[in-house]
C-alpha cells in the first residue's frame, strides 16, 4: 500500500491530477540492438493522456508507434524516461506493480488475438476474469451485457472461426473493456476491416469508452476514422512531430 501511495505521489506536480491524468510521460527514449547495430526508436518524446480521452496516433510504419504503446501497456521495460500510467511509476516498476497496471489497462490488438478454441462468451470472459473484485456470477453477467452491447448477443456460443472479421474485433472490444480499465489500448484495430466495418467498430468503440469512462489511445495508419478522436498526434523517427485538434 505505502509503494502504491508513493507513485500516487508522483502526480503532485503543478497542473497535474492522477485522476484526471491516466498517461503522464516526460523525455521517454527507447533503444533496440546493441553496439553499432543499436537504433534509437523514441527520442524525446512527451505524451499525456486526460481521462475520458480519445486520442489517435498515426505516423509511417517503423516510426515507434507500437513501441510506444507497448510501454504505455507495461509490456516492455522503460529504459529511459519518466513513464506514470494509472499513478504508477513504470520506470524501474517491480513485477508486482507492472502485474496492477496491466489489470487495468485493456488491449485490442490489430488481429484480434482471440482463442480460438474458446466461445465469443468464454474470451470476455477472460477479460471479466482479472477484475477480481467481482464474484463470478457478476463476471459472467458482465461478459454477457457487454457482448450484448457489442451487438454480439446471438453469438455468445460461437467460436472465433465462425465470426466474420468485424463481428471477431467487436468480442476483442469487449474482453478489453470487459475488466473496466482505466485506459484502452488500441493498435490498428481497423487494419484487417472493410470502410463499413472498420467504421462502425470505432464508433462502436468511441461510444463505449465514454460511456464506461476510460481513456483510449489507438495507433492507426486509417485515414478514415481520424473524426473520432479529441486530439490527433503524428509521430516520425521516434518523435512526435506534430499534434493537431481533431475535425
């Protein structure tokens, strides 16, 4: 408890608020290799996330996009920076703290990386699972409103290879929000999607973001969908260059 109130602590700085303040990064560079092969992926980069906060980072392939969401998921170690995500330092975090932030933080990966020997119900369920807050009955209850949420409640039975790709991605939605984290990871989630589908699965997701009150950052190349987000960042050569208010 004493470490948890410690990193609570690190958000007492001026115009800062651990409860409105989910991602807090300062001077954050990421290397890969060693010796002459070593490549400088994130250099310098500066990031806050607010609460109830949809922000879309786009950028060309291999600028560090996915590195950055990594770290910011506690999936990576933090080699240089400072990185506070939900109030919790990451840099140099134990493995106990690292295991607390990834409970509250959701992830949809770009193929969905459902189970597929697993029901639509059973994968949410998984999600459900970390909140261990709740009884197991809550926890199925939970799993079975948010697929019904996701327009899913036909397909609680079905197994991932008898789901269309959009029908695949609305089940990785609700298994990321089906432990209620504080903050939504999201890479490429539209990438394997038609224009129809990909479309509705971000307004699906902007919709249930706030309406369950996380905050969501998602790396996308899809100019498509750029409308749903409260700010824009561009990311080139491991920096953001560039930020921009969203249309």
């Amino acid at each position: 408890m004493a470490a948890h109130s410690a990193s609570l602590d690190a958000f007492a700085q001026p115009g800062l608020d651990a409860a409105t303040t989910r991602v807090h990064i300062r001077g954050l560079n990421h290397w890969f290799g060693e010796g002459e092969q070593r490549c400088h992926v994130l250099q310098g980069i500066d990031l806050d996330l607010r609460a109830r906060e949809i922000v879309i980072l786009s950028g060309p392939s291999g600028c560090g996009k996915t590195t950055l969401l990594t770290l910011m998921g506690a999936l990576r170690a933090v080699q240089d920076g400072d990185v506070q995500v939900l109030g919790e330092q990451l840099r140099g975090a134990s493995q106990v703290v690292l295991r607390r932030v990834r409970r509250r933080i959701g992830v949809i990966f770009q193929g969905h990386n459902l189970l597929r020997c697993l029901t639509a119900e059973q994968n949410v369920q998984m999600g459900a699972d970390l909140n261990r807050q709740l009884p197991y009955r809550e926890r199925r209850l939970r799993s079975h409103q948010l697929l019904r949420e996701v327009g899913l409640a036909d397909q609680l039975g079905k197994l991932p290879a008898a789901l269309s790709g959009g029908q695949r991605q609305r089940v990785a939605i609700a298994r990321a929000l089906a432990a209620e984290p504080h903050l939504l990871l999201a890479d490429e989630p539209t990438a394997a999607l038609d224009s129809h589908t990909g479309r509705e699965v971000v307004e699906l997701l902007q919709r249930m973001v706030r309406d369950h009150g996380c905050s969501v950052l998602m790396v996308t190349h899809d100019p498509r969908i750029l409308d749903v987000a409260d700010r824009l960042l561009v990311m080139e050569d491991g920096r953001i260059r560039a930020m921009a208010a969203a249309a």
